[in-house]
C-alpha cells in the first residue's frame, strides 16, 4: 500500500465477532444498574417494570432491522452519518454529525465515564470544594441551571478516563478492539454471574413478580406519563446499537456483517435486560425499589438495585460487586463509544463539512487520530455541563429524533435506488419500519412535554430535550460557513 493511500484511508480490520463486541460493549454500559431504581419509582409495578425493558428493546429492534437495510448497502466510514447524506440532503446529515460531536456521542461517552468514575468512588474519597465554591452556577436562558464545580474530584477522574481510552484508540483499531472484545466478554460474563447467583443464592421470593402495584409512587404522574418517563432510562441502557455503522469503512465484508452486528447485538443485549431485570424483581419487590431510591435521593446518595441483590447472595459485599462490575462495564462502553464515534467527525472532514484537519489519518497508526483528539477534549468539557440523569435525558431525546429520521430513509432510498441491490431487505416492510417512526415520533413528543412538565413542577433544574436541541442548532451557522468554502473550493 502506498505511503498517501495509507495517510488517507482507513483499513478495513474490523471482523463480525469484534463488530458484534463493539455494538453490544456499547449498549451494556451503566443504564442496567443505574436506571431501574428509579424507573421503579416512575411505575410502580413489577408488570411495568418488564414491560418497559421489553416494548423499548423491540423497538430498538425495529430500528435497527431497518438501518441495516440501509448499511448493508452503503459502506463508507462514518456510517449514520453518510445514510442521511444520502437518504436526504448534506444539510440533514450535517446536522447529525454535528448532533453526534455536540451531544449524542460526546454526551453518552461523558456520562458512561462519569459513572466509571462514581463506582471507582466506592473504593477511593475523591477530593471537593468547599460547599460555597461547590454552589457557585451557570444559568442558561429558558434551559436551567449548571454547577461545574461541583463533585469536582470525580470529574476530573471522568475526565483521565476519557483522556487515556483515546490515547488507546489513537494508536491503533486493533488494540482498541482487542480491548473492546476482552471487556465486552468480561462484561456479559460478570452479570450472567450476577443473575444466575441471585436465582440460586439469592434467597428471592417468586410471589414478587405478582404483588399488586403501589401506584401512591407515581404522584401526580400518570401511568402513561411514568411510563414514557421509564421509557427514556431503558432507551439510555439500549442506547448505542447504531454505533457500528460508524466503522462501515473498517469492516470486513460489511454488506454481511454490518446487518448481522446490527441484529445480534440488540438481541443479545435485549435478552441479557430482560433476564436482569427478572433477577432484580425475584430478589427486591419494585415497591422497595422505588421507597429505597427515594430515600436516598432525599439524602443527596444514589441507591442501585443491584447492589441489593448482590447482597443477597454474597452479604457485606453487595457494594464491592456491583461496583466493581459497573466499573468493567463502562470501561469498555466508553472504549467503544469513543472508538466508533470518531468516525463520524472524520466522515465529515472528508466531505468538506467540519475541520480541515479531521479527515486525517495517522501515517503510523491508521487511526482518525485528530478526530480522536478533537472528541476527546469536547467530551471533557461536557462531563462539567452536568449529573448523570441530565446528561442522558439529553442524549436520549436528541438520538431519537435522528432514529426515526434514519429509519424514514429507509422508505426514502427505495424510492430513489429501487434497482439498487439490497443484501439485506427489512424483515416485514414496510409495517416494520414504519412503527419505528411513528413511535419515535410520538415518544420524543411525550417527552418533550415530560420535560416541560418536571422543569414546570420544580422536579428537574434542566429542560434537558430543550437544551439538546439548542446544542444541535447550534451547529447550522457551521454548515453555512462549511458549505460556502465547499462551494467555493
């Protein structure tokens, strides 16, 4: 291979199993041991409870049997992001890979590493201000409030993590892939352990899976309401199976593998929710749940299902597990995340429409190397913008707004490539992607007006959908100033 083909081009070295690895490392993150505490208190009823994991994971299906109809067409790295170029206009897909830099990805990598962070806080005090510098606040015009300051040793942690796992993915995709399928098996590994000793150690009670609903832990809320709201924490925990395609240009044969990787890392990670949850509910009934998260809420601690359940089955040692197991997972979800999500910004770079220096690659590395560089560091400003639950409401509502605009694309690009050959057609079209859009319609109407409502009432200091969609605006005057030079070029 030439020297200028090697600076230009990545390689494609990425098989099905690391493609699987990276999809399913980057789904299994924190949202199985942080969200079910207080997705209990927005239900209140075991039912719900799986209900929910089970209607979002066959939606995330849904979505996913219809984006890879589309990857198994189109190849070129930076995946979603080309799909939208494509389907639609260089202005959609702009916006999306602007989302991608400015909230989605960056977000999700800020918020994965900041839970690596919390859990690693379990063994080590992490150094704070004093409760005046702690206090001190950035108010954002009909957004809310931020407090930078604030848990400022556990930021910085956040901060080293996200810095260190791009060094790993600068210097080569094979080692970050050796990382990213090491910690994904590891992963899967150390919770089907944790579910399988809580059946047979935990000392659980089957009758919890049929004590009637305490409604009372709903308030004012509605059932449907509580439910688009448990909704957003599931979608956070399935959040990520569309990374992959990012890594079209690196794929092997990704005609087949890319549609495959999409497929078997939701089933995998829908099945491993699933039976979580079912150990989480044998163990502790959903109306602890919800009355434990409260209380520590209402002390300013954090509760975690499964550190209950742990201790039921290895007791004084509940905290040290479940820690150490989050720590594992959301090492490698921030590795893959990182790994995959550079290509978007590199894509873009290509295509004349972000930072000239972007779309280099590394002579010696063959990495997107300052593409790397560049997320890095706006993932180190986002971990001050702020805590783990606004951080992902964000991030959720943004993604599904693109969702359902990508798998449209789908009806879009057979009615302009209608001869173009297909190695994959959607399963049941076009009912199947249709649901798709038109639920991600409704939810990020509904929670749209969740938000509106919880910020109304006092519950959230942050309109966080609003301050996503700010954050994506934010980067049309961008496109203007890109387009023009492209234009002019």
């Amino acid at each position: 291979m030439s020297e200028s083909k090697t600076k230009t081009e990545l390689l494609r070295q990425i098989g099905i199993v690391t493609a699987i690895s990276c999809s399913v490392g980057s789904m299994i993150g924190s949202g199985i041991f942080k969200k079910p505490g207080i997705m209990a208190t927005q239900l209140g009823s075991p039912e719900l409870l799986v209900l929910v994991w089970i209607v979002t994971g066959l939606m995330t299906l849904f979505g996913a049997l219809s984006i890879a109809e589309i990857a198994g067409m189109i190849h070129e790295p930076g995946g979603q992001y080309i799909y939208f170029n494509k389907s639609y206009n260089d202005f959609i897909g702009f916006l999306y890979g602007w989302a991608v830099f400015a909230v989605i990805q960056t977000g999700s990598i800020a918020s994965m590493a900041y839970v690596f962070s919390d859990s690693l806080g379990y063994f080590i005090n992490f150094p704070r201000f004093d409760s005046s510098i702690e206090s001190f606040t950035i108010h954002l015009p009909f957004i809310g409030a931020i407090t930078p300051l604030k848990f400022i040793g556990l930021k910085l942690c956040t901060i080293g993590l996200i810095l260190f796992l791009t060094a790993v993915n600068y210097i080569g995709v094979k080692f970050g892939s050796i990382v990213q399928v090491t910690f994904t098996s590891l992963k899967i590994f150390a919770i089907v352990a944790i579910v399988v000793l809580a059946i047979f150690l935990g000392h659980g009670n089957i009758d919890h899976f049929y004590k009637s609903a305490d409604l009372s832990s709903l308030g004012n809320t509605s059932i449907f309401l509580g439910f688009i709201m448990a909704m957003s924490g599931a979608f956070w925990a399935y959040d990520g199976w569309i990374n992959v395609t990012y890594l079209a240009g690196e794929v092997k044969n990704p005609q087949k593998n890319l549609p495959r990787a999409l497929f078997l890392a939701v089933v995998i990670v829908m099945a491993v929710y699933i039976l979580v949850n079912l150990a989480y509910i044998y163990i502790i009934p959903v109306d602890e749940m919800a009355m434990k998260y409260k209380q520590a809420e209402l002390t300013g601690g954090s509760y975690l299902v499964a550190t209950d359940v742990a201790s039921s089955f290895w007791e004084g040692m509940g905290g040290t597990i479940i820690a150490a197991a989050i720590m594992l997972s959301t090492f490698g979800a921030v590795n893959g995340t990182i790994m995959m999500s550079a290509r978007v910004h590199f894509a873009m770079s290509k295509e004349g429409l972000f930072f000239k220096g972007l779309k280099n690659v590394h002579p010696k590395f063959n990495t997107p190397a300052n593409s790397l560089l560049v997320q890095g560091l706006w993932a180190s400003i986002m971990v001050f913008s702020g805590t783990f639950d606004q951080l992902t409401d964000m991030i959720i509502f943004v993604s599904w707004i693109f969702y359902g605009t990508a798998a449209f694309g789908v009806f879009m690009l057979r009615k302009r490539w209608p001869d173009r050959y297909r190695p994959y057609k959607v399963w049941g079209y076009p009912v199947v992607p249709l649901l798709f859009v038109l639920f991600s319609f409704l939810y990020v109407v509904f929670t749209l007006y969740s938000d509106v409502l919880n910020f109304v009432e006092g519950k959230s200091p942050l309109i966080n959908s609003i301050m996503g969609v700010i954050l994506v605006g934010l980067g049309i005057p961008g496109y203007v100033f890109w387009k023009r030079r492209k234009n002019n070029s």
